[in-house]
C-alpha cells in the first residue's frame, strides 16, 4: 500500500472512530401516534370541533391533532373523548388503539374524582364554603384510595397494548389563579387555592404512576401559570363560566391547547 493510501485509510478510520463516541441517540419509535383520555385532550373548550366525534368534541385545536398536524405524513387515531374515566379508557379507548402504534398520549384522572362535581361545588356563584369543603373531600378520598389502582391497572394495560410504543402521560393545569385576582366572581380566593391544591395532588400521583409503568409524564402547570381563570381575560388560558355551552367551562382555550399543553407535551414525545 503507498503512503498516500495508508494516510487516507488512517484518516478514515479516525474519523469512524471519532464519530463513534459520540453521545448515542434514541430509537425514534415507529408506527403512528394515539391519543387517549378525557376533554382535556379531546379539546373541549377549545373550538373547532369535529361534528363525527359527537358528543366526545374532539377539536382541531387540542393538542394530539397540532402536534400529527405539524408533521406531515402523521397517522393519528385520536380516541379521546369528553367525560371519560380511567374505566372508560382501559375498557372504550385502548380496544381501539391500532397494533404498531408507536406514540400514545394520555390525560385521564379528573373525571375519576369528580372534578365537575367539585367545580359546581366550589367555583359557581351563590354556593357555600361546606359544599365546596364536601366536594373536595369526597375528591381527595377517590385520589387516595381509589385512583392509585385505577391508573396503575390503566398503564399495566396500555404497555401491554402497545409494547415498545413511547408513552407519555400528561398532567393538568392548575385552572385558577389564587393572588391578584379582587375582582374574580370564580368562587373565593380560599376555594380556588384549594381546587389548585387538588390538582397539584393529583399531578403528583399522576407523575409517580408515570415513572412507575416506564412512560414519560408532561407536566402542563409551569407553562400554564399566570394564565388561569382570573389572571384577566386577555391572559387566560383556561374558559371560566362559558354560558350556553356550560361543559365548555373549565377547560383549556385554543391558546392553551398550543402554548400550554403542546410545548411539554412534544418534548416529551421527542
């Protein structure tokens, strides 16, 4: 071999060699993208509505369908649908979901503790410190002794469902804001830090259930914060009271949708 040659090959395999360590990247998975769970990642409040998803009001504005939509080619079966339950997904939702799926998304817990029980309860005009005391503890009883199992059994399912597939689980947003807000109706400043607190409970064992099962958890409440009903309109991320179409109230608007849920929610997918 001339010298020439012996110098190029030496360079090749250094340049191999130098390239190989390098930090190694991720699998990306394969297959399409599902979306499980309640209106909060149907898109209720939202807008934009699918007429075939009936009553489920799954909008073009939540954020399973702009993140399939911001990348071309994106097979997306979005089952998720408004009022359900952990119960209804395992046994309504995860039948559904398509063999190869290679990314699922979940949001499910509220509805499993009345959270539009406690909502009615705590935040309408005209009602009492005891019913909201009521609401809440019923709430925070289901999340202690009976959502634990609930989602455990849920997630247990869905590894099973789509074994390989990256599964990222979300969280809610805190709906209220609790200082600067004097002249908010929603309730009183005690309910709503305590509606806050509930949540934040809720997102806790929703992320333990997460790093337990193996899935990524996407926690919507750093970019959701200041944006809460009572931060003023032109700053809330999330619907108040929407009268005439009252199960529209309490849940993400199209702005929250895309600037709160969907940033954590595609990290977490990448």
């Amino acid at each position: 071999m001339s010298l020439l040659r012996r110098t190029c090959a030496c360079a090749v395999t250094a340049a191999v060699l130098l390239l190989g360590t390098g930090p190694a990247r991720a699998a990306e998975p394969g297959g399409g993208y599902t979306a499980l769970g309640d209106s909060y990642a149907s898109g209720v409040g939202a807008g934009a509505y699918d007429p075939a998803s009936g009553d489920c009001h799954r909008s073009a504005n939540a954020y399973p369908a702009l993140w399939a939509a911001a990348r071309p080619g994106t097979a997306l079966t979005d089952l998720a649908c408004s009022g359900a339950t952990t119960a209804d997904v395992l046994n309504g939702q995860l039948p559904r979901l398509p063999r190869g799926t290679g990314r699922v998304t979940l949001t499910i817990g509220g509805n499993d503790l009345g959270f539009t029980d406690a909502v009615l309860a705590c935040l309408q005009p005209l009602t009492t410190d005891a019913r909201c005391d009521q609401a809440l503890a019923h709430s925070a009883d289901l999340l202690d002794h009976q959502l634990p199992g609930s989602y455990d059994r849920l997630l247990t399912a869905v590894s099973a469902a789509a074994p390989g597939a990256r599964v990222v689980v979300t969280g809610y947003p805190d709906l209220l804001q609790t200082t600067g807000s004097l002249l908010c109706w929603t309730g009183t400043e005690q309910r709503r830090a305590r509606f806050n607190e509930l949540t934040d409970r809720l997102d806790e064992l929703i992320r333990r259930q997460a790093a337990a099962h193996g899935a990524r958890f996407a926690d919507p409440r750093p970019a959701f914060a200041g944006h809460g009903v009572c931060a003023g309109q032109a700053g809330e991320w999330i619907n108040g009271i929407v009268l005439g179409t009252l199960w529209e109230s309490f849940h993400p608007t199209a702005e929250g949708q895309s600037h709160g849920y969907l940033p954590v929610v595609s990290d977490a997918l990448s």
